[in-house]
C-alpha cells in the first residue's frame, strides 16, 4: 500500500510517521508514505497556494493549479494512474470501518489536505474520486484527517498487524458495525475488583457466547442505533430482548 500526501505542512507528518504502527508498517515495507509539498507545484516567487474567494468572504482558498499539478505530477511517476484522489474535507463522506476496508483494496491512495476557507470547487468536482470527513466537526486542516485515514487503512493491510483476528476483533471488525467487548489481564483480582469468571474457566465455547453478549450489551447501551443494520443469529436476539426486558423491569424494593 501506497499514499501520497499532498500538504502544505510536510513537516506535520513527522512525529506521526516516526511512532507505532505507522512506523513499524515503514520499517517492515508494508507501507510506503511521501509526503508532498504544495509549495513546490506553484510558479510564482512567492509560492502561492491561495487566494481570496470570488464573490466575497471571509478566509482564503486553495488555488486549483497547484492541487492539479501536483496530482498529475504523482499520477505520472505512479506504477497505477487510477488510484483514488481523496480530498479531506468536511463536505465529505463519513469515514467508517466499511470505507476503510474499500479504500484498503486499492494498491494507492492520494489523499489532498485541505485548508484555510476550503479548496476550490474544481479540485473537488473534476480531481478527486472522493471526499472524506473523519466526523462532525471542524478542524484547521486535512492533515489531522489523512492521518486517521493512513492509520486505519494501514491496520488492515495483510501482514502489518501480525495477527489478523486481533483486526477481525476490533469494535466495526468483521464488516459489523458493534463495538468490542471488555477486555482483562493479570492479576485476577486488583483492589477487590475481580475479573469475570468466565474468562478463567477455560471453556472457549462459553467465553466466546460472554464476549458476543458483552460486544451486543454495550453496543445497545451506547449506540443502539448501530444495532439496526447488524445481522443477527436467533441466540443474539433472545439477548436483546432479555436486555430489554431488564431495562423495562421495575427495581426491587
């Protein structure tokens, strides 16, 4: 897996790029991350990336011809011309686990960092193949974003992680969108606080049925509203209903 990185703060990625799993997938070649100033794709003295917004308002926005350029110039030294140009932004799709796993099938990414007002309209409309916001907010810049976007992409290339159940395992793993259960190590008991029996008993089949619960329990307890597109078999919705059931019952007295 590939990703081109078009910033205008290479500098950014730095930190990032030199701690966990980022840079183990870099040492192991699983990965290869060049980052790309845009500075370098202008044509005047000043190295312009921006300018002011036709019709008024406030901010700056990126100029098309640096954006253009450097895209075609990555494209023309790239082994594969089709790969996705993806602008961060908060105009665009929802980055989920699902997205991840489609943009993890491509061999390259190009991903375009934004900033200041926006990016003029023709990058988006007539350059890129995607927009992604990774949430409901506002940030200075794409650079935060392509980041989360490399990380999450690069967790699910074959080999990086070294052991794919613990990918399979995580909350929105396995193309189902729950989150994970809870999680215990040694001791066995700390301060009074005990782990789960279950964990200890050595019955794979039973700890297995606890995580499920667990993973459902807590996904109906915080995001019930991703429940609605999960697949369930019989058993896992004998546990909702239980669920249910105990949220409904009146508390002794």
């Amino acid at each position: 897996m590939r990703f081109h990185v078009v910033t205008i703060f290479p500098d950014f990625f730095g930190s990032i790029l030199e701690h966990g799993l980022l840079k183990r997938a870099l040492a192991a070649g699983e990965i290869e991350i060049r980052i790309h100033d845009l500075r370098e794709f202008t044509d005047d003295p000043h190295r312009t990336v921006d300018d002011r917004p036709f019709g008024g308002g406030p901010g700056m926005v990126f100029k098309p011809e640096p954006i253009f350029r450097a895209v075609e110039q990555i494209r023309a030294d790239s082994a594969d011309p089709s790969w996705p140009v993806i602008l961060l932004s908060p105009q665009g799709r929802l980055l989920t686990q699902a997205v991840a796993e489609e943009l993890a099938r491509h061999r390259g990414l190009i991903l375009i960092c934004g900033r200041y007002e926006g990016v003029d309209e023709r990058v988006a409309t007539h350059l890129t193949s995607d927009e992604l916001s990774i949430g409901d907010y506002v940030l200075s810049g794409g650079e935060l974003a392509a980041a989360v976007v490399m990380e999450c992409v690069t967790r699910l290339v074959p080999g990086v992680l070294g052991n794919e159940e613990s990918a399979q395992q995580d909350s929105f793993g396995e193309g189902q969108a729950i989150l994970d259960c809870p999680h215990y190590t040694r001791p066995a008991e700390f301060r009074g606080l005990k782990v789960p029996e279950v964990l200890l008993s050595g019955n794979h089949r039973e700890i297995s049925r606890w995580r499920r619960r667990q993973s459902l329990e807590k996904t109906w307890r915080r995001r019930p509203e991703l429940l609605a597109g999960l697949s369930l078999t019989a058993e896992e919705r004998a546990m909702l209903e239980e669920m249910e059931r105990a949220r409904v019952t009146p508390a002794p007295r």
